[in-house]
C-alpha cells in the first residue's frame, strides 16, 4: 500500500506496546526533556531515518518542540543514559563508572544497523495556557532504497497552567545535576526549587 509516496510494509522495528508518558503540569516558558520510544532495528538491512513527526492538539500554540533528535542506545561507555525525563541537555545521569552523557544525532539522515536500537529525545517547552497531547511518533524512514513509514504508540501529554504547582520531583535529580558541568550540559528551563 503506498500513501504519499510511502510504504507501510515490511515493519524493520520491533513491536513497542502503547504507553503513556504523562501528564505534566508546567508553566509558560518552562521546558521538559523526554527520552523514550525504544526503538529496535530486527531487519537485516540498515535504515536511514528520514523525518519523525508529533503532531496532536495543542502541538506549535500550547507547547513547542525546540528540540526533537536521536538518541542511539549503542557506542562508546558513557555515551547512553536511562530511557526517562529530565531537565538537562543533553540529559545525564550518573553511571556506574560516574558522569554519562547522552549523545544526541540529528534525526534527518541517521542510519540504525541491524540490530542497533535508539530513543527519541523531545524537548517540550510551554508556551501558553491549554492542553496538549501528542498520541504517537511516526517515523519515516529509508529500507533497500524504499522509503517507509512507523507509528511509535507512546503518547505524551500534559497541561500548561500559569499557577501551575511544581511536584519536588520535579526538581532535577542529584544523578542528574552532579554531570551538568562535568559533562557540558545545562539545565532547561524550569523551576529551580
């Protein structure tokens, strides 16, 4: 079945059940970095991811995405960190020979090997007051010369309130602002405590 050009047939990726990331409650102006979606190459070919798209409600009036890559799970130690959210970018977290900070690729061009699994990392940022909500990532990508398309169920959604109360754990973890300076990361913005 071809569809603008693209094709939803043969599935490269390995089944991700549908999950929820979800809700956050913030201000205009604060920002927030999800690492999720788990990813994983079963082909025999290598994939060159061409575009990933999040759309939903609210998506460029309640919140913005000022940053959208690619986080491979494989390469060098110290080069990956734990599939969560966080407040620095690029996120890290301490490992257990310390400080690890994630490497981050452009989606546009990024080759996945056989075998070879990756994350999306999304920063949200707030921009006005309303609800949003981003029900899946579809990735489009190139297979054998063919270009594909991938809908990730992992919905992300949330609330922008100006009186917004700030859960503490909120509040950048010690693993995580113990390897902001060592590992030339900074804090996106939010609340500080």
């Amino acid at each position: 079945m071809l569809a603008g050009g693209c094709s939803s047939a043969p599935d490269p990726f390995r089944y991700v059940y549908g999950t929820g990331v979800g809700p956050l409650i913030t201000r205009p102006g604060w920002e927030y970095g999800y690492l999720f979606g788990d990813a994983d190459n079963t082909s025999h070919s290598t994939l060159t991811i061409d575009s990933v798209s999040l759309r939903g409600p609210g998506v460029g009036t309640v919140i913005a995405l000022p940053d959208v890559r690619i986080a491979p799970q494989f390469g060098k130690p110290g080069t990956v960190v734990s599939s969560s959210n966080y407040l620095t970018d690029p996120p890290v977290e301490v490992g257990p020979h310390g400080c690890q900070k994630q490497a981050l690729y452009p989606v546009k061009g990024f080759r996945l090997a056989p075998g070879e699994n990756f994350l999306f990392w999304i920063v949200v940022k707030a921009l006005k007051p309303g609800r949003w909500s981003i029900p899946a990532q579809v990735v489009t990508f190139t297979e054998n010369g063919r270009t594909y398309t991938h809908s990730f169920p992992i919905r992300y959604w949330g609330t922008v309130k100006t009186d917004a109360h700030v859960s503490p754990r909120v509040v950048p973890a010690d693993e995580q602002a113990q390897c902001v300076k060592p590992e030339g990361a900074h804090y996106l913005a939010h609340y500080h405590g």
